[in-house]
C-alpha cells in the first residue's frame, strides 16, 4: 500500500519505518530541511534501538522516501498518516497548530479519496475539527460535493515505548483505531484492516471503535499509568514512616492479577515526554467539559 507519514519525529519516524519493513511504500514528509537531509544521509534524528537497520534496509529497497515536497506527500499515500508534535500550551491543553496545519495541506492539494489517520496523541475532539479544515479546503477549490474527493479521518493513538518502540510497533499489545460508522468510515476501516494485517498474523489484536473513544482511549492509558507510579511513592512514603518493606508490598499486591505488576515499582515520579503533558491535557479537557477531574 502507498502511505504517508507526516512528521518524521519521534512516532513518525518509527511508524513509516516499521510499515515499510513489512512491504508498504511509504513516503515521509517533514517541513524541516535539516530532518530530510540527516536521513537522506543515511543518518538519524532521534535514537531508538533498531530503527536506523531498518530504514537502511527499506531505502536500499526502495520502499522509503524522505521529502519536505508536500504536493507529493499527499499525491502519494492512500493512507496519510498524521505523526506531528502536539506540545502543551501555556493552559496545559495540547496545541493542535501543527496537526490542522498537516490537515490543511492535504485538503490544499488532495485529489482522490484518502483515509486521515490522526496518530499523534490528540484530545478528544480533534478528529472532527481536521474534518472541518479539510472539508474548508475543499469548498475553497470548488470541491465540498465532490465524489472524488471523499475522505474519512481515522484515530489511531500510538503506544510507543522509548528505547523499545521498534518491538512495541511490530509486536503490538494492542492496535486501537477509532473509525466513523459510516460510508466512507467503512472504506477506510478496509484499508486499516488491510494495511495491520501483518501485524495480526499471530491473533487479532487490533480493537475498532468509534474515533472519540479511540482519542480518549490515549489518554485514559497514560493517566492510569501515571496514577499506578504517584500511588506506589505515595504507599512507599508511608511504608517507610510504618516500617513496612514497599518491595514486599509490591509482590504482594502485584500477584492479585487485577492489579498485576506492571508500573508497580517505587522511585522517582513519573515523567518524559508524554505522561506529564497528557495528564495536563486530560484534565484540560474535564475542565472544559465542566467536569473536575478530582
């Protein structure tokens, strides 16, 4: 299948890698100069173990193409993978500037139906505001009742390990893709299914919803995970004040297998790249709801 990948970042990277390790021809789009030349190059923006053999592979075979030409980006794939940053704002809400932006250019230029798959971590809500920024685009080149111009947006969060995202990409726990129950949702699903084949060879591992469950299924991740590392420092603290051993605890209450001992282990807060800007986001999103997030 033809794909694009826009933002050759972090996840973007690693996803047009990976779908191009196992026979996709996948065209990698970035607004940044300095990214395409580096991989152009033969080397790598980020570090992540495995992934520079696996593009040299794809490249040698001409399965891989970095470009900043994003006429040709959206010409190419059948599916356009959105993979660009999302960074906190200054009220802690995910800034979307760069997604509309990728949004927007594909409803610039697009010329046939393509499936929109949001990939970066986007609150809910997001799917629909990039259906209004292209469907915008389109009525602006004459296009709004076009059949040829159909399109469908698809949510399909990553769950991406830093240092392991190359296994967690090819050996997935779980594919989550969120899909509009309609016409157009259901030619899109069709693609979707046809292009995580591979990655469901074993048993079926890939979960459809509707896309704002699949937004918020994100998030709802990160913050449990979060919550499990604040709640064993929490307990760690007062199993030091109490005289208890909290490594003994943690065996104890890990082998209840429905708590199990995953993100169970006492030390620093929880922090990175993702945790702390989506938990931020998360209770933006309550607060904005009229919900508070206790």
């Amino acid at each position: 299948m033809k794909i694009t990948i826009i933002g050759t970042g972090y996840v973007g990277l690693v996803t047009g890698a990976c779908l191009a390790e196992v026979g996709n021809d996948v065209f990698c789009l970035d607004v940044d100069p300095r990214k395409i030349d580096i991989l152009n190059n033969g080397g790598m923006p980020i570090h992540e173990p495995g992934l520079q053999e696996i593009i040299k592979r794809s490249r040698a075979a001409g399965r891989i193409t970095f470009s900043t030409d994003v006429e040709a980006s959206v010409a190419h794939g059948e599916i356009q993978f959105i993979a660009v940053g999302t960074p906190p704002d200054e009220d802690g809400s995910a800034d979307l500037q760069y997604v509309l932006e990728a949004a927007r250019n594909i409803g610039r230029t697009m010329n046939d139906f393509k499936v929109i798959v949001d990939k970066s971590t986007v609150p809910v809500g997001t799917a629909q505001r990039v259906r209004a920024v292209i469907a915008e685009e389109l009525e602006k080149r004459g296009l709004a009742d076009s059949a040829q111009h159909r399109f469908s947006i698809v949510s399909n969060p990553e769950f991406l390990k830093e240092g392991a995202a190359v296994d967690d990409f090819m050996r997935p726990d779980r594919i989550v893709v969120g899909v509009d129950y309609d016409m157009d949702g259901d030619k899109a699903s069709e693609k979707i299914r046809r292009l995580y084949a591979p990655f469901n060879r074993n048993h079926e591992r890939t979960l459809y919803m509707d896309v704002r469950s699949a937004e918020f299924t994100k998030y709802a991740a990160n913050a449990m995970l979060a919550t499990r590392i604040s709640f064993m420092n929490e307990m760690a603290n007062l199993a030091d004040t109490v005289g208890a051993d909290i490594e003994a605890v943690r065996r104890g209450i890990g082998s209840d297998p429905r708590i199990g001992y995953h993100f169970l282990y006492a030390g620093v807060g929880y922090g990175g790249s993702c945790f702390p800007k989506d938990v931020q986001a998360l209770i933006r999103t309550g607060s904005e709801m009229g919900h508070n997030l206790r």
